[in-house]
C-alpha cells in the first residue's frame, strides 16, 4: 500500500514539475549558475522518471553545487527536494528525510510555487510512509492552505493523499470524504487531465471495501475517459503504471466483480455489467480456464448487444476469437474471424460516415456564418441609405425654407442676396459631397459582388474535393476487396497442394511397407528351404529387421502425421511381430513395458525400432533357455532432453568378458553402428540377468 501511493504521488508530482518547467525557469534563472543549475537539475528529474537513478544523482551533484554558488533560494531547495525524491523512490527514507531537512530553510524562503509546493507535499508523504500520521496530516493541511491562496485545482492531490492516508489509519468515513472532494475537483477541471487517476485510486478503495453498488458507476465512468481519450488519440506515459495497480485487483477480485455484474444487471445497467464481466473473463483466461470465459463472453455478446454499441460487439466478438483459438476450437475461430471482418469493415464506414458528417456540418455552419456577415453588410448598406434619405429630407426642408425667405424678405432682396450666393454654393457643395458617398457605395457593392464570387469559387472547390475523396475511398474499398479475394484464392491453392502432397506421401509409404512386407515373406519362404540351422536363423534375423521398419511405414501412412511415429503404438506392435515369429506366450515370458506417449521423427524411429528388435530377440533366442517362467522389461523415456532405453531379463546374462566395444557379432556391430548414429552412451552389464542400456541424445520428436 506504501509503494503504491508513493508511487501515485512521486509520478504525479514529477509530470507536473517538468510541464510547469518552461514557466518556472524565468523566475530561477538569474545569473549564470542558477542557469546552469536549472538545466542540470531538470536534466536529473527526466533522468528520476525513467528510473535512472544513478545518473540522476551525477546531474543532482553538479546541480548542487552550482545552485549553492548562485545563492538562489529557489534553485537550491528545489535540487534538495529532487535529492530526497531521489532517495524516496529507491525506498531509502531515512536518507530521503535528512535532505528534506536541508531543503527546509530554503523552502521556507523561497516564493516559487512549483518548489514550494512539492517540498510541503514531499514532507507529508515521507512522514506518512515513516509511519508518522498526526506529522502527515499537518503537512497536508499546510498544502492544502498553500493551494487555496496559490492554485486551489491542486488541492485533488492533497485530498487523495488524504484519503489513502485515512484509509491506511481504517478511518473508512474520512477517506471517502477526502476521495469525493478530489473527485470533485478533477471532475469539473474543464478537459479532466487528471480525473483518470483519481479514479483509479477511488476505484480501488470501494473495491478494498467490497462496495460493488459505488464500485460499479466508478468503472463505467473509468472505462468511458480511457474510450474518450483513445478516440482522440492521447497517450498518457502514466496510464500503464496506474492500470496495473488497478487491473491486479479487479483480477483477482473475483466474487467481488461478480456482485458488480449482478447488481449492475438489477439496475438495469448493462454498461457496467458488460464491463464488471470483462474482468470476469479476463481472470479465466488467465487461468485458463477458457470453456468458462468463453461461456461468460457469451453472456458479455448478448450484453453488448442490448447496448448496441458495435465498437463494444466488436471487441467481445475479438476477445471470444483468441478464446476459441487458446482452446483449440479452430473452425469456430474462423467462422468468428470472418465475422470480425464484416464488423471491421461495418465500423470502418460508420468511421467514415461520422467524418462526412462532421465535414458537412463544419461546411454548413461557416457558410451560415459567412451568410450572417453577408446580412451584416447589408444591414450597413440599408443604414447608410437610410441616411442619405434623411440628407434628402433635411435639403428639402432648407429648400422650403429658402422660398418663405424669399417670399417675406422681397423688400430686403439686395441685402440678402450675399447670403443665398452662399447658400447655394453650399447646396452644390453638399450634392459633390453626396454623388462621392454614392461612388463609395458603388464601389462597396462592387467589392461585395466580388466576395461572393470568390465564395462560390470556394464552394464548388470544396464540393470537387469532397467528391474526389469519396472517389478514393471508393477505389481504395475495391483494391482490398480484389486483393482479399486473391489472397483467399492463394490459400485455397495452398492447401490442395498441401493436401495432395500429404497424400502422396501416405501412398510412398504405403507402397515401401508392402515392399518390405514383400521382402520379408520372401524371407520366410526361403527360411523354410534351408536346413542349416544358423544360416535359417540368421534368415529369420534378417526377415524380422525388415518386418520392424515395414512397421514404421506402415504407422506413417496410417496415422494423420506423415513424420512422425507414436512410440508406444509401434512398441507394442514390434513386440507382438517377434512374439508371433519366436513363438513366445505371456506362459513362458513375462514383457513388462514403460513407454512415454511421445512421437518420433522417421529417421529417429528406423534406427530406434532396429536396436528394439535386436535386443528383444537375443532375449528371445538367448535368456531364457533354462527357465521357464522369465520376465523381459522394456523402459523408454525422455529424460533431462534425452531418450533412456533400457531393456532388461532375468535369465542367464550376456558371458562373462563380454566387451561390447570389442564384440564381433553382426547384433552387435548393429547396435554400436546405430548407438554412434543416435549420438548415445551405450551400457551393457549384468544385473540377475542382461541389461542394456541407452541414453540417446540425438533425436527429434515431431
């Protein structure tokens, strides 16, 4: 619990260091060691964030010491701050403290907020990570105070350090007070940069608590930010490290999802249920226990289809495909495949018929806004009309006036003719002045006139380019048709040929295992007509060597596999052949058998099969000779990335001096040729009876 909010805090606080760098940096750099020691200082912290903590503290040094040169208070408690971060994180808190102590006479100098706020932050979590809950608490409440003056929006971080603080102390009521006032504040932050985490850490608490019904709206709102933000394409370097705290809970957290599902399904909420089961069937698959997760992604596919969403159709319908393909239902994976296709290509047009949408809206609303200024100039033209109306009417008026003038002033006609000199030099004055306002309105018109067309101009640009996209989506559809249908074509080809290989080979080895069958009568026809004993019984040798590798072709042609042999099933069989040609009973000869169920290569299994049948028969022909009931024991296994066969009787043992490196005899020569080929240690003594024994290195299973 310790590591996690440290963790959570450390990585937090770290991101908004180094975004808040650029503004800080004006206010620390004041000459040219404080310059330096800035930059080596946020060189170090990129350094603390990928976890390089030895070079970190190369830069952290040379930081230092520049920074207690500059005498900048600001720079200097930063550098410890980032000391005692350093020490934090490698969980080494006694030395994270001392420096936090050094930091303190400058921090409480120093006035930039970044620094100062960090330092009161780092204080708290170390006392409570040392155990010390009333010291944390202060420190907290200091932050908290700080925030509220400074920048209250961080005051979430304080209130969820709060309430895992609480939680940790089992005071249940104050840790979600402290959960929901950090929820609050990153809920309305407009863009919710951090709401992600304070989910993931209020999520994990009701989870701790086993509270599904607060639980379950909490999950939905997660997974609803994490869909928003993948659509719009933001990747988050902090999102990994929260989702495997949280994701270790809820997958393991069985029962306790399980009552999401069913309280979610209660409320009428098949969101939260549908994702309640995701990590139902998540945990399964880990377990792999696929025939339950794929039971529960059936129930998630009816889900998602009363939703009718098909992004979340899709998405169950791909995890049910890598089910199906985990527990070997490979026909039904390719039946889902092919349905996965239909619904890509389903959501790939509904993509593309929101992005139309969205063009045409966009188009729509700045042609309205375009007709607004249009009926803007219009509207100043009317004024300006208006006006020169009223200019008129007030011309009018003089003139009117002028008339009584001259019709009550007759008597005064020379003494007031000055005055209508002027007055008319003033009319024609005003007219010039009017006939200019009209040349200006025409050439307004003009310019408006000229603005529409260069609008229509746009327009019909904006709809040949709309069209000509629509053109390439169209032949781009149709060139991943033509080459999905080729490629299908190519695989269909693929296998036939694959098939007709594979039965061209089962009839290779069929005929080659009458051959030897053939071989091997003529063999036995032959013995029959030979009356020298070793000569029949080096025949019958010969004629059982042959019968031991027709068995092998006749398993390759038999089975599915066309290189490889059962092992157990051609051990079986191989001793039944030599029973049936040495006349043994289970009366006279007791064969006790431990074979691995392994499949071996062809060219392992010749040689392999022709030891087997040499040894066996000199048990047959040899062991038993003066005893009745004996007993033979076949063992084959694979050993530490070997093959150990050991054949043993109870019955007279091989002659005293044998040397098997020395031996002479055409068996043995057999069994040395082939022990070489198989690259195996070979081991012949006696042990109440012969034992052999074989530790083969070289081989292949298939």
């Amino acid at each position: 619990m310790k590591q996690r909010i440290f963790i959570l805090i450390f990585i937090i606080l770290q991101a908004a260091f180094v975004v808040a760098q650029n503004n800080s940096s004006q206010t620390l750099t004041v000459n040219r060691e404080a310059l330096l020691a800035d930059s080596l200082d946020l060189t170090a912290r990129q350094l603390m964030f990928k976890l390089k903590y030895d070079s970190a503290k190369h830069f952290l040094d040379k930081a230092l010491g520049l920074a207690l040169q500059s005498g900048s208070d600001n720079i200097i408690a930063r550098c410890y701050v980032d000391y005692a971060n350093l020490y934090n994180v490698q969980g080494k808190y006694k030395t994270a403290t001392e420096y936090i102590q050094a930091a303190a006479p400058y921090l409480e100098k120093a006035d930039n907020y970044e620094v100062k706020i960090n330092g009161i932050l780092l204080q708290a979590s170390l006392h409570m990570l040392s155990g010390k809950k009333d010291s944390a608490v202060y420190y907290y409440r200091a932050a908290e105070k700080y925030n509220a003056e400074k920048n209250p929006y961080r005051n979430y971080l304080v209130y969820m350090s709060l309430g895992e603080l609480y939680n940790q102390m089992d005071d249940n009521a104050e840790a979600e007070k402290y959960y929901g006032q950090s929820y609050k504040l990153t809920a309305n932050k407009e863009g919710k940069p951090d709401h992600i985490y304070l989910l993931t850490v209020y999520l994990n608490f009701y989870l701790a608590k086993n509270k599904p019904e607060k639980a379950g709206p909490l999950i939905e709102e997660y997974n609803a930010l994490v869909e928003e933000r993948r659509k719009k394409n933001i990747k988050d370097p902090l999102r990994d490290i929260l989702m495997g705290i949280t994701d270790s809970k809820l997958t393991t957290n069985t029962e306790f999802m399980k009552s999401v599902k069913e309280k979610s399904m209660e409320a009428g909420m098949p969101n939260q249920a549908l994702m309640a089961n995701h990590y139902l069937i998540k945990n399964s698959e880990k377990k792999k226990k696929y025939e339950e997760a794929l039971k529960l992604a059936d129930e998630s596919e009816g889900l998602a289809e009363k939703t009718g969403n098909i992004h979340s159709i899709y998405e169950i319908k791909k995890i049910k495909f890598g089910l199906l393909e985990k527990a070997g239902k490979h026909p039904e994976a390719n039946a889902m495949a092919d349905v996965l296709f239909i619904l890509k290509d389903s959501m790939l047009a509904l993509q593309k018929r929101e992005q139309l949408y969205e063009l045409e809206t966009r188009f729509e609303t700045e042609k309205k806004e375009k007709e607004i200024a249009l009926l803007s100039s219009n509207n100043m033209l009317k004024e300006k009309e208006i006006a020169l109306l009223l200019a008129d009417k007030k011309m009018g008026a003089l003139l009117l006036r002028q008339q009584i003038m001259q019709r009550t002033a007759l008597g005064r006609e020379n003494q007031l003719m000055d005055s209508i000199v002027k007055s008319e030099q003033a009319y024609s004055l005003s007219v010039n002045k009017e006939k200019e306002k009209q040349t200006a309105l025409n050439a307004a018109l003009d310019r408006e006139n000229d603005l529409k067309a260069i609008q229509l101009i746009k327009e019909k640009r904006t709809k040949w380019m709309l069209a000509g996209g629509a053109a390439l989506l169209l032949l781009s559809g149709i060139s991943i048709l033509v080459l999905y249908r080729k490629q299908k074509k190519k695989n269909r080809i693929i296998q036939k040929q694959a098939t007709d290989l594979e039965v061209l080979m089962k009839e290779i080895h069929h005929r080659v295992k009458n051959n030897l069958q053939v071989v091997s009568s003529l063999l036995d026809l032959q013995s029959h007509s030979i009356s020298d004993a070793q000569a029949h019984e080096a025949v019958k040798e010969g004629k059982n060597r042959v019968q031991s590798m027709a068995l092998i072709h006749q398993n390759l042609y038999s089975e599915g596999n066309i290189k490889g042999i059962k092992l157990k099933e051609y051990v079986g069989n191989l001793l039944q052949t030599l029973c049936d040609s040495y006349n043994i009973t289970n009366d006279k000869v007791k064969i006790n058998v431990a074979i691995d169920e392994l499949n071996l290569d062809v060219d392992t299994m010749i040689p392999l099969g022709l030891v087997l049948n040499e040894l066996v028969s000199n048990s047959f022909k040899y062991a038993f000779k003066e005893k009745q009931n004996g007993e033979l024991n076949i063992m084959l296994e694979e050993q530490a990335g070997q093959l150990h066969l050991m054949v043993s009787d109870n019955g007279n043992g091989f002659p005293a001096g044998l040397d098997i490196k020395t031996g002479k005899s055409f068996g043995m020569k057999m069994i040395r040729a082939f022990a070489q080929k198989l690259k195996a240690k070979l081991d012949v003594y006696n042990n109440n009876g012969a034992v052999v024994e074989m530790h083969i290195s070289k081989y292949k299973t298939a």
